[in-house]
C-alpha cells in the first residue's frame, strides 16, 4: 500500500482527567457512571450525538428479552437502565420475556439524565484518534473533531469502543474471529402504518418458536415462543423479489398501538469486517439495500403490514463482534455453560447464550461469575476493556455481547478504575477484595 509521511505537530491539550470512558454503549455508559459514583474525576467521549452505542446508533430495544422468572441477574446499572427508563416512560414489555423494550429514541435523554446527574464530564461528537503512550502506560489519546486535532491527558483509560481501538492501537494483543465464522452486520429499521389488531392475531394463529432458527438449545427453548418471521422473505424470495443469494429473516420486536414496529431485526449480513472502513461503507448501504426488500415481502406478505412502510433506519450499521482483546484473564463458552466461579469476578451474568446458532435461555436460576481479568488488556498498564470486545473465546461471546453483560463489565471496570487511582496501583494490581466489596456497595451481585 501506498503511505505518506505525516507531519509532526503540537496538539492543545483540551482537558485532563482521572479517567477517561471512550465509547458510550451498555459497557461505557456503564464505566462511566460506575467510576463518578466511586468518586473520580470521570469523562465519557463519544464519536456520535448521543450516548448508548447499539441501543441508541442500531436501535437495538431488548436489553433482556433472556429474562424469565427463575433468571438471576447482577442487578447494577444494567438493570437501572431498564428501570429509568420505565420510570421515564422509555421503555415498554418485552414481548417474549419478563424484561422491558427500551424506547431506543428516548433513551438517548435517559442516558443523558444518567450522566449529568452522576457528575460525569461529558464529550459528544469526538473521535478517538491514537493513544499517548508514556512507556508501557497509557497516559490519554489523541482526539478529532470539529475542534480539530486535539489531546485529552488521563491516567486512567477505559476502552469501550467495542471494536477495541485503543486497545489495539496502543499495542495490546488482540484477536479477530475469522470473517467466514465471524457474526453478521445488520442495518437495523423501523415501520410505521402496521394494523398491530391484525399482525397479533397472525402471530397468535403462527407463533414463532426457537427452534425455527437455533441450531442448538438445551432443548427446554425450543417450544417457547419467539417473535421470529421468516415466511414473508421465503415467499418473496420465490417470486423472485429477494435476490437467491440474500438471506432475510429475524425478529421483530414492540409494535406500538400507533402502528409503529419500532425495531425490525431481520437483515443479517455475514462476511462484514467492522474495523475496514470499506466494509462498514458496503455495510450499510447493502444493509439498507435488503431492509427495502424486506419492507416489500412484509407489504406483500404479512397480514398487519399491508400499508407499512419506512420509519427509520437504524442510526448506524450494528456490529455484533469485531475485535476483542487476549486478556490478563479469560473466559470459555463451556464456563458460560457451567457455572464457572473466578476468585476475581466482579459480576454474574445469566446462563444466557445467544450467538452462531446457540440459543441458551437463563430459565433456571443458574449463572457464571465474570472475571476481572477479561478486561485488563496484555502488555499495556492503565487501560481496561469493556463490554463486547472482553477477552475470551469464540463461544462466550455469545454471553459477553449481551448488553447486560456489557453492563456488568462495564460497572467492574468503571469502580476498578476508582479504585486503582485511590490507592495508588495499576488497575491489574488492584486489591481484588477491595475491588469487589466496592462493586457490591454500588448493588452489583457477585456471587
Ligand atoms: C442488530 C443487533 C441486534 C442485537 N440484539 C441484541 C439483543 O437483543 N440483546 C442484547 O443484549 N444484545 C444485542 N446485540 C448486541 C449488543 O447490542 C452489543 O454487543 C452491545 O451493544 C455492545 O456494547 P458495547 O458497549 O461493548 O459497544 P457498543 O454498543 O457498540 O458501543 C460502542 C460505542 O463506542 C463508540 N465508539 C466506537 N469507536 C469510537 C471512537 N474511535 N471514538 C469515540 N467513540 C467510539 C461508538 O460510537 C459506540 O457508541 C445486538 C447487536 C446488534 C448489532
């Protein structure tokens, strides 16, 4: 490939802070709040116009449509999403569970409550460029905006950016599923003009089940009802109005008594890779591409969606995995699986597993801990990793990308960084007991 050499510049330091959350999906959002409330000068920055990540940029509404009544969850500031956004009038039932749908819009103005009122110094529409390295530590980033290239100073850093940017920019071992087994992109969108009476008797006639696209359950999901339709895109496809080699089909989720279907998940596109900008181009555009087509079968051939037609599309192509990053610790999906106990957990998830064919629902009350050591990044000091991009293996992603378990390491994280500026250490030199007595104060569950 062709380079150029660019020129060396003095950059205005814009702001120093204790510590810096960059990225402001469920694991940011979560770190932020988390480390204000522990007491640290704390800033979130965030490349877009809003905070939220997938739930605000995808629309992605089901923050636990897993839960079931025996489901045993960290509580935290994952559940205070879900319940701010109740009490704000953001959030309605979950259609297949015991959870709550966020309103994706208004949880933009929840997060913003959320963070002015934790004292969080907030950034907007700012691009993590580069990270300043002092030796082995992180010491802050390189940022551009409209205010042009500018530094942030920090001495503690958490990468929430999903794809593990700065991880991987500053020098930390990372890894990348390879795209052929990799999980698909989806352009997220939403209706409005649905005749809901009519679409909900359709679904009573045909229930949607698990099994109708999970290769693997443990066999109690498959009966349960899923808001899964696939038959309009088959039949559209047949009349030849869906090119053969495109696949539509998925979930949809509330449906407003307005008639609005306000997150409509059925493009799925696989051979997408999140940290080439090429491909996030092609991405979206091949993403909106099929959400027409998908409008047209839905028109064609869904009773209720006779007059739908286009709301909105999500804000931004959905990544579901990029990259992630080789921890100081790490997590199996067998661990998932089996109850796995970490002597530095700072959380529990639910046995909940939903990701390359698996579908495992926490209809018992089990669940593994979550280790502190899939969020401290190899061979760099001074930063941590949260939310999708945690270290461990192929399978237990498909617990780690949920959006509570985001949450989860997010909060760990969040208070790891508190607590690691108050007494002085690292954060992989931090007092595991320590450590966890002040997550439990802030209402996490962790064992
Ligand atoms: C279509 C779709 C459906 C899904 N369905 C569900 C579901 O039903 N339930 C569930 O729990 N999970 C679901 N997921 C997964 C879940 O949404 C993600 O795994 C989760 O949001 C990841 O959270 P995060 O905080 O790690 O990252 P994200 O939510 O991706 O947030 C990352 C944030 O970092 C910002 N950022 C990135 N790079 C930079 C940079 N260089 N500078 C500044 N900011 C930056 C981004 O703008 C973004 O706000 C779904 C995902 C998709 C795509």
């Amino acid at each position: 490939m062709q380079t150029i050499q660019e020129a060396a510049r003095s950059v205005p330091v814009m702001a120093e802070t204790g510590v810096l959350v960059v990225g402001s999906g469920p694991g940011g959002l979560a770190a932020a709040l988390a480390c204000a409330r522990q007491g640290a000068d704390t800033m979130l920055m965030e490349r877009y116009g809003c905070f939220g990540g997938n739930i605000t940029q995808a629309g992605v509404e089901s923050i636990a449509w897993y839960r079931h009544p025996q489901t045993i969850e960290a509580g935290g500031i994952g559940m205070e999403f879900e319940q701010r956004a109740i009490e704000m009038d953001a959030a309605v039932p979950e259609i297949q569970s015991t959870s709550h749908a966020l309103h994706t819009e208004s949880f933009k103005y929840v997060a913003d409550r959320l963070v002015i009122e934790s004292d969080v110094r907030a950034l907007l529409h700012c691009y993590f460029v580069e990270p300043i390295m002092n030796g082995a530590r992180i010491a802050g980033i390189i940022t551009e905006s409209k205010s042009g290239r500018q530094a942030i100073l920090a001495r503690r850093v958490i990468d929430a950016t999903g794809d593990a940017d700065i991880a991987a920019r500053a020098g930390a071992p990372c890894s990348q599923t390879p795209l052929s087994d990799r999980l698909g992109v989806t352009v997220t969108f939403a209706c409005s003009g649905v005749d809901k009476k009519r679409f909900m008797e359709y679904v009573k006639a045909h229930p949607g089940s698990y099994k109708q696209w999970a290769d693997e359950t443990t066999g109690k999901e498959d009966n349960m009802f899923s808001p899964y339709i696939a038959e309009p895109f088959q039949k559209a496809q047949a009349a030849g109005a869906i090119p053969a080699d495109v696949e539509i089909a998925g979930t949809w989720s509330s449906i407003s008594d307005e008639g609005e279907a306000t997150y409509l998940n059925v493009v799925y596109m696989p051979g997408y890779d999140c940290t080439d900008v090429w491909d996030l181009t092609r991405g979206e555009m091949d993403g909106r591409q099929q959400a027409m087509w998908a409008i047209g079968a839905l028109n064609k051939y869904l009773p209720g969606f006779e007059k739908a037609r286009l709301r909105s599309f999500g804000a931004s192509l959905g990544t579901r995995e990029s990259r992630k990053i080789i921890g100081r610790g790490s997590l199996s999906g067998h661990q998932t699986r089996s109850r796995a106990r970490f002597k530095d957990a700072i959380g529990i998830f639910p046995e909940f597993l939903d990701a390359y064919g698996i579908v495992i629902l926490p209809t018992t009350g089990r669940y593994f801990q979550v280790p502190y050591g899939i969020m401290l990044p190899q061979k760099v000091d001074n930063l941590l990793v949260v939310g999708r991009a945690v270290a461990g293996d192929r399978e237990s992603h498909a617990a780690t990308r949920q959006m509570m378990c985001c949450a989860v390491t997010g909060q760990g994280a969040g208070v790891a960084a508190a607590v690691s500026l108050q007494e002085g250490v690292t954060p992989a030199e931090v007092d595991i007991k320590k450590l966890q007595i002040a997550i439990k104060k802030q209402g996490v569950r962790i064992d």
